[in-house]
C-alpha cells in the first residue's frame, strides 16, 4: 500500500510527534489546551484528509474516464462517535458537484465513492500487529 515505510518520532515536547514518509514530514499534536499550541490537524482530521484526497481523485478519474463535463467536485466529511465507550465511529460524506447531472450520474458517483481504496479499508477488517 505504501511503498517505504512511514516512521514516526515524539521527543520532550508533549504530544507533538514528527512522522516522515516518502518525501517529507509531518508535524501532528494533540488539540490546542493550556499547555500545548494547536499546530496542525488532530489525529482523525489527518484520517478524515486521507479519505477525502482518495474520494475526490477516485472521483475525478471516472468522471474524465466518461467525459462528463464536471468541472468541480465537492466534498465535505465529518466523523461521530456514539458513545464514549463505543469504537463505533460513524463518517458522513456528503458530495457535491458543480454542475446539474442526472439522478443516474449522481447515483453511479455515489457509488464510486464507496469503492475510492480508502473507503474500502476503512470498511474493510484491520489488523494492526505490534512488536
């Protein structure tokens, strides 16, 4: 899935962690609170951020693939939680284009999204193994 590993460092400074991929870094912490600057994107917006770049370019590919005419593809997402003791999270995205399009068109893109490979894994079984 990803072709060099992502590493990750956290040094003194509470919750402010420094992950590397491929070409760069990241700079994650926690949420702003008396003690600690809110400098980037929590934890699930990062999570939220992957799902949406894979919605919209998933998107982008099929609609220029059938040559629809939509110049602009919108998307908003946001995730709940039921209860505090529930791992069940529940993620709304809601899609929206620039263009008028046909209730069939809107239909076959809704599906789509569904199949964007983020979408899968996040429906999908994880395993995460520690060692």
């Amino acid at each position: 899935m990803v072709d060099k590993n992502i590493t990750g460092h956290i040094g003194v400074q509470k919750y402010l962690c420094t992950i590397s991929w491929r070409n760069g870094q990241l700079i994650m912490n926690q949420r702003k609170s008396a003690d600690r600057n809110d400098l980037t994107p929590n934890r699930y917006s990062f999570l939220l951020a992957s799902l949406e770049r894979c919605t919209l370019s998933t998107l982008r590919m099929y609609i220029d693939r059938k040559g629809w005419l939509i110049l602009e593809i919108n998307n908003i997402l946001n995730a709940t939680q039921e209860t505090e003791d529930d791992l069940t999270i529940i993620i709304s995205r809601n899609i929206s284009f620039s263009t008028e399009i046909t209730l069939e068109q809107k239909e076959r893109l809704y599906l789509i999204a569904e199949k964007c490979p983020v979408s899968r894994v996040l429906k999908g079984k994880i395993t995460v193994n520690s060692n």
